[in-house]
C-alpha cells in the first residue's frame, strides 16, 4: 500500500513501559546526581540503580557520561585514589545546570498533565 506509515507497537508490559520512559529520562537524572559536586562514576551507578528502574545496568553508565560530557553537560577530572590508579569524577558544567534547570521545569509540567490525565474518570 503506497503511503502507508509502519507503525511500532509496543507490548504492554511494565519493562516494556519502562524502558521507554527511562530513555526520556536517565539522561537528566544523571545530573540531578551530580548537582551537589563532584561523583566518581561507580556512585553515580549505584544512586541510580538502588531501584532498578532508572539504570539497568552499569554497562549503560558510560556511554552516557561520555555522551554528556561530549555535550558539555559533565566535565571529569581525575582524583587520586586511596587504593589503585587515580578515579575519573564527573561534575556538572554550568550547561549542564541549565539543561537539568529546563528539564526540571519541562517535567513538572508534564508529570501534572499525565497524572491529572490518569486520574480523569473515563
């Protein structure tokens, strides 16, 4: 058929679900964590991944980092470490302040309209 649209269709189950909000998301809270100073990447894995929900797996961690940092967002240094080679300490940039500011303001906005809209009687 000639200028049909193939759509995606998701299943609905809940790591379905999550997955696709943690892809608008993961980003964002990864400088919410590092808003209060510098954090050594392993601590940023294990804030984030307490419940499971935000970071799957620390393998994803990096990429990340290294993807935000590429934009400006992040900025690392290296600090000795007690034990070992010395650690690489990802810190916000003043970019990174101001994309966690949009984005914080952006989701206020949005969680109320998705929770006002869940919570409408059909």
């Amino acid at each position: 058929m000639q200028g049909s649209a193939t759509l995606f269709c998701m299943e609905p189950t809940p790591h379905a679900v999550l997955t696709q909000l943690r892809k608008g998301v993961v980003d964002y809270c990864v400088l919410a964590v590092l808003q209060s100073g510098p954090v050594y990447g392993l601590d940023i894995a294990e804030r984030l991944g307490n419940g499971k929900v935000l970071l799957t797996s620390e393998g994803t961690l990096y990429p990340l980092l290294s993807r935000l940092r590429q934009q400006g967002w992040v900025v690392t240094t290296l600090q000795p470490s007690p034990i070992g080679p010395p650690r690489r300490y990802y810190e916000l940039s003043p970019e990174g302040r101001t994309a966690l500011d949009v984005f914080e303001a952006a989701w206020s906005r949005f969680t109320t309209d998705v929770n006002h809209t869940l919570k409408e009687p059909s």
